[in-house]
C-alpha cells in the first residue's frame, strides 16, 4: 500500500469509528464506566466469549482443512454442523432427556450422541465431497463453489424438514423452523464459589466441560496432523499436491479422510452448542458458518493454527461486542474487524505472504 | 526393466509425446536429452503415472503401467525427483526425507536409508531441522534428489537436476548421480546439460518435439556432428 492509500484508509477508519461508531454501540465513556463498575461481568464475558469461541473454532477447522487440501470453500460446512445439532438432539430425544435430568444419566446419551452426530456428519460430508464436488475437481473454480452452495440449501432443508418431525421426535417441539430447545443437562456447579472464591464471576462445571471438550478436540486434531503418518500425508497433499503423489500417498483417500475429520468435527461442534446454548435452529448453520469462514480466513485460511486462533478472537469480539456495543450491531462489528485485519494482512494473522506462496 | 512402446501423451488437444519408445535396462544409467519444450518431463510424468498415455504401453518389468496408480507405481519401486524440485516446503528436510519413505515399513530399512542419504548430502544433515522451503535452490535440489532415494527405488527418474544450480554444484551433483548408479539404482537422467548427462549416461536419447529422433550409445551421441551442433553448443 502507498502512504497515501493509508491516509486515506485511516481517515475513513476514523470517520468510522467516531461517526457512525456511538450508533452502533461504540461509546467509549459508558464502556469504560461499565467496566469499571462491575469487573466481573467482563471476566464472565470473556470466558463464554472464550468458550463460544472454541466451538467456533472447531467449525472453522473444517473450512480451513478442506481449503487446504482441495483449495474449496465448503459453504455447507455450517449446514452440516446444525446437522449435526439436529442429530444430537434426536438422541437426546430417544433417551428421554430432559432439562436438569441427573447428570450421571445424560452421560451416556451424550456420548452416544457424540458418536451419532460425528459420524453422521462425517459420512455426510464425505458423501458430499463423492458427489458432489469430486465430479467438478478439473472443473473451473466457480463450479465446485456453486455446488457447495447448493448442498447448503439441501442441508438447511434437511434440517427444516427434522425439525418438522415432531410426531416422531416429540423434543423437536411445535413448529418446524421455530427454535428447538435442547436439553439442558451439564451441571451448573459454580466451580470458583466451590473452591471457595467469592467472586460475582460465573464459571459453572457446565462451562468447563464444553472447554475441555473442544479444547481436547483441538489438540487430538493438532496431534494426528503432526505426529501420525496420516496426518503427514494431509500436511504433503496441501503444501503440494503432485509432490504427495510422487512419494506415494493417495490423493484421492487423503481428500475423503480431509472430510471425514471435518465432518467429524462439525458434528461434535454441533453437539456442544447445543450442550451449552440449549437452543438449535435450522439457520443456526449460516450464521455459524459465516463467523466460523470468517474465523479461518482472519486466521489464515488454510492453517490450522490461525483457524483456532481466528475463532477464539471471533468468540472473544463477539462476546465483548454483546456486551459492551450493542448485540444487534455484533455481526457488524466482526465483520468490519475482519475487513481491517484483511486490509493490513490479506492472507491472514496466520497466513504466510501469499507473494512467498508461488 | 522399463519399456516404452510408442507412447502417445496429450494435453487436451496439445499432442506432447507422438509416440515414443524408449528402454531402460537394470544397471544403466539412460539419459533423455532434448531442447525446452521438447517432451522431457511430459514423458518422467507419463512414466509416473503422473499423465496418462493415450496410447501405447510403459512395461515396468513386464507390468504395464498405463492404468496403474501412481503410488502402486511407487510402490513397484519407481521414484522420481521432479521438475521444479517440489520439495514440501513447510515440513523439515528431516520430515521431506520421512515423506519420501511414506510407502515403506520396515523402520531399520528407513534408518539406514537416512544415514546413505547424509552421506552423499552432508548438506542435508547440517539442515535437517530447516523448513524446506527455506533451504537455498541448490539445497532444494539434493533433498528433491534425497527424498527419492528415500523411496529405495529401484529406477529413479531425475528430471534436470542440474537447472538453477551453479557450476560447482552441477559437477558435483552428476558425481553424486554415478555414486547413486554405482551403488545399483537405475537412473533414467533427463538434463538440457547434455555435455555432462552424456559423461554419466551409458546410453541415451534425443527427444525433438515429442519424438525420438535419435539414439546410442553415449560415445556415439557425444560424436554425432547433430548433436553437437544443437545440444553441445559446438559451432
Ligand atoms: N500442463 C500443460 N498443458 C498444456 N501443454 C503443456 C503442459 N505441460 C507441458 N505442455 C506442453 O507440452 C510440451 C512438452 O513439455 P515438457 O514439459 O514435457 O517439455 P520439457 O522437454 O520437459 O521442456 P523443459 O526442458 O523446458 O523442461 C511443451 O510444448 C509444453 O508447452
Ligand atoms: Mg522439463
């Protein structure tokens, strides 16, 4: 960029900012009052931030994985996540769970539901990748893309038309696209007050649970990409696709398995949100799926770190925003954060120099 | 123990290899010689399984090749450094090293490749932990050339080592390229440098706009007045 093009671009930042920025939320004064008054909420709003922000970023894996290997967008990767919280909740459904049902009894229902909705979503989008992708794989760029959108209309009515099952699945509630209610069944055991810290800050068992599953989820992916020979062969096939050939490595089973751990994790992301939210929608798949795109791309498409990264940071802002700005204006304030980072870093916190990327 | 027989190769439409035959016997070392363009790297690729012929049969030890996968080929015991060297450039030369074996399983067998492989590239060892896309160009070249020899093949192609590299490590690229060949690999050389492939090659090629146009020994080649007219620069 010349200096000029910056001048200008900060001139319009701050116009931005001070202008338009106290009609959607930004009012430095009342922020720093807030915060100041109570600390606590601050605290408690950084940890869901923190906790939102995980499972965010176990959805942007699948983007981020995807686009690595097969340079794809998969725009029905957030469909396939409420799939999955479609499918978790059906489970729940079949073993009678029901809000503060003993938590000793949801365990096994929620590992089942686990397994279904990991596996569901797994065997889905590797069905996807089968038929409608690997077809167009020597075709222009926009046709995979176009398609990808189409299997997004597919799920999202796939999830409309669950929703709509309520005589067989009585959980799914009245109507078919209106919010369904999940089963709230994770303690709600304040853990500081039970260590014995008096704060006003709110960390439940609840919350510590859905963490240390996403983080486990993270760090389980992060392992098998490094350290398995499986793993490897996904890294090879993404930083160069004829090289994975030359030594051998089956292209074709490397994009399958690519999809197979995405869907994977979109369907145990779906699980937690519901876990944790207590509510799914079949749109929750859109909105999800946009601030989970826009967590891989802020971190660096294409890298595994900058996708847990990037939704964390997503999480975070989303949070504070809610809080602090205005929650109406929340998808607003990401989206400008994402547009300035890109302008200062196109390829990503993360990314390497597109220019070094020949 | 590599057979080409009339091989057609096409891009879309662009007719690249017009129907080449070519053997390679165990022990040799056979180069492929030829000017930009002229069909060089189309035909490793089409070896590799990497392009498919039209038509026409590769025979790797009395097995045709044409339909089969590139890592069954791999695995068959044909490995190959390739044009533009394609190392992985975000992995370690110590992890390209372990792709390069990605097909085999005996663990000992690897290790030992590994200590082979530093000794003829006592470069590679000094940067094994380094990203390989950080290694210099020449450095590039000798891990693209390590990683295949990872594969333990049994015929190696070695598409233009030499390119991009400077004088000194050309000359000792190509005595590398003999020790290789002296400890029992099979080497089908392709180099625009066909002053020094004809000094290390026991037979070779002339490959002329997707046709063979000549062939012999490497004594016959280096006195062919064609040849040394357009590839040996002589006036
Ligand atoms: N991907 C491609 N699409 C279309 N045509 C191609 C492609 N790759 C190569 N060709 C054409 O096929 C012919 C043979 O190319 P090839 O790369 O085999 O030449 P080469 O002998 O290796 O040349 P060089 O010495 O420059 O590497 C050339 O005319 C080239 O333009
Ligand atoms: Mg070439």
């Amino acid at each position: 960029m010349k200096p000029w093009q910056k001048i200008v671009l900060y001139f319009v930042i701050a116009y931005f900012v001070l202008l338009l920025g106290p009609i959607a939320g930004f009012d430095l004064p009342r922020i720093v009052q807030d915060i100041i008054r109570s600390p606590s909420v601050l605290v408690t709003q950084l940890l869901v931030g923190l906790i939102n922000g995980a499972i965010i970023a176990i959805i942007a894996l699948g983007y981020t994985l995807v686009y690595g290997i097969i340079e794809l967008i998969n725009f029905a990767h957030g469909d396939l996540y409420m799939l999955g919280g479609f499918a978790a909740l059906t489970v729940m459904g079949a073993f009678g769970m029901q809000d503060g049902a003993p938590f000793v009894t949801a365990i096994i229902p929620m590992l089942v539901a686990l397994l279904v909705s990991a596996g569901l979503c797994a065997g889905l989008n590797v069905l996807t990748e089968r038929y409608a992708y690997r077809p167009l794989r020597n075709a222009p760029r926009l046709a995979p893309l176009i398609s990808a959108i189409g299997v997004s209309f597919i799920f999202q009515n796939l999830g409309l038309f669950w929703g709509g099952l309520k005589s067989f699945i009585p959980i799914m509630g009245n109507t078919a696209a209106a919010p369904k209610s999940f089963p709230d069944l994770l303690p709600r055991i304040d853990l500081l007050e039970a260590m014995g810290i008096q704060t006003k800050v709110d960390f439940t068992l609840k919350d510590l649970i859905v963490l240390v599953v996403a983080v486990s989820l993270m760090v389980g992916l992060n392992l098998f990409i490094q350290r398995t020979p499986a793993g490897k062969a996904m890294r090879a096939v993404a930083q160069n696709r004829d090289a994975a050939k030359i030594v051998g490595i089956d292209v074709d089973q490397v994009i399958v398995m690519t999809f197979l751990i995405g869907g994977a994790l979109a369907g145990s992301a779906g699980l937690l949100v519901g876990l944790y939210n207590n509510t799914i929608v079949f749109t929750m798949g859109f909105t999800a799926g946009l601030r989970a795109f826009t967590a891989a791309v802020l971190g660096g498409i294409g890298n595994i770190t900058g996708a847990m990264l990037g939704g964390v940071l997503i999480g975070l802002l989303s949070a504070l925003s809610d809080q602090y700005l205005s929650s109406r204006w929340t998808d607003a304030w990401v989206f400008g954060v994402l547009v300035l980072i890109l302008v200062f870093r196109p390829s990503g916190l993360l990314g390497e120099n597109l220019q070094e990327k020949v | 123990m590599l057979e080409l027989i009339d091989v057609y190769t096409y891009y879309g439409n662009i007719q690249a290899l017009k129907g080449i035959s070519i053997h390679v016997e165990t022990g040799e070392v056979v180069t492929l010689i030829g000017s930009n363009g002229a069909g060089k790297t189309t035909t490793l690729r089409t070896i590799q399984g990497l392009l498919r012929p039209k038509q026409g049969k590769i025979l790797f030890e009395g097995k045709d090749l044409s339909t089969t996968s590139t890592q069954e080929i791999v695995r068959l015991g044909i490995a190959q450094s390739p044009e533009g060297r394609m190392i992985f450039p975000r992995m370690t030369v110590l992890e390209n090293l372990e792709m390069g074996a990605f097909q085999r399983q005996d663990k000992l067998g690897i290790k030992s490749d590994m200590e082979r492989v530093f000794l003829l590239f006592p470069r590679l060892q000094e940067r094994m932990t380094q990203k390989g896309g950080t290694l210099s160009g020449g450095e590039q070249q000798m891990l693209a050339i390590a990683r295949a020899l990872m594969a333990r093949p049994r015929l190696l192609l070695l598409d233009e080592p030499s390119m991009g590299l400077a004088p000194m490590l050309v000359s000792q690229i190509f005595s590398i390229i003999q020790e290789i060949s002296a400890q029992g690999t099979t080497i089908l050389l392709v180099e625009q440098n066909a002053r020094l492939a004809l000094t290390v090659a026991n037979r070779g090629y002339v490959l002329q706009t997707g046709e063979i146009v000549l062939t012999g020994n490497a004594k016959e080649l280096q006195a062919d007045p064609t040849v040394r007219k357009a590839y040996l620069g002589d006036e």
